[in-house]
C-alpha cells in the first residue's frame, strides 16, 4: 500500500558518509557563475574540508581550483561540441593547454 503525504527518506540538506554537508560549487564562479550553472559545470563537495576549509579544499588550493577548471572546460567542449576558442569565447579563458 502507497502511503500519501508520507516523508521523504531522504534528507533535504544533502550530506556525505561522515555527515557533512555538501554544497553547490560552480567551477566558474564570479561572472560565469550563471554560465557554469546553464552549462551543468557544478559540482557537490563537502563544505568544511573539500569546498571551504580543508588543506586541499577548492577555495584554498589553488591545484585543485585548477583541475576543476581543466575538468569543467574538458566536460563542457565534450558535451557542447566547442573548440577551445568556443569556449574562451564564452567563459573569457581557456584553462587546458593540450589542445
């Protein structure tokens, strides 16, 4: 029997197995953010060690910060069918220099 009105299982606030919250980071943030959110280039981490806080967290290692950028562009040529010069059109930079 379907039960109505019932409560999700699931939790509105998204977490990961230790219990941290995840958050929404936009790997083009600033003035693409609106882009990175159009084009699905968004990604959850967990907020105290991966996104905000931790040694190798997004907005503290520059490296990581990096790889994001080289993996968005890659995920968004790929699924758009742009040439790197599409893509600098687009979000003001290219961040891979292999192609």
């Amino acid at each position: 029997m379907i039960r109505r009105n019932a409560k999700s299982v699931f939790s509105a606030e998204r977490r990961n197995g230790n219990g941290d919250k995840l958050d929404r980071h936009h790997i083009f943030g600033a003035a693409n953010r609106s882009k990175s959110e159009k084009y699905g280039l968004v990604v959850l981490l967990c907020h105290e060690r991966c996104h905000i806080f931790g040694k190798y967290s997004v907005h503290q290692n520059a490296e990581v910060m990096d790889y994001l950028h080289k993996y968005g562009q890659r995920k968004a040529m790929k699924e758009q069918n742009w040439t790197v010069e599409q893509f600098r059109e687009i979000f003001g930079a290219s961040y891979i220099d292999d192609v």
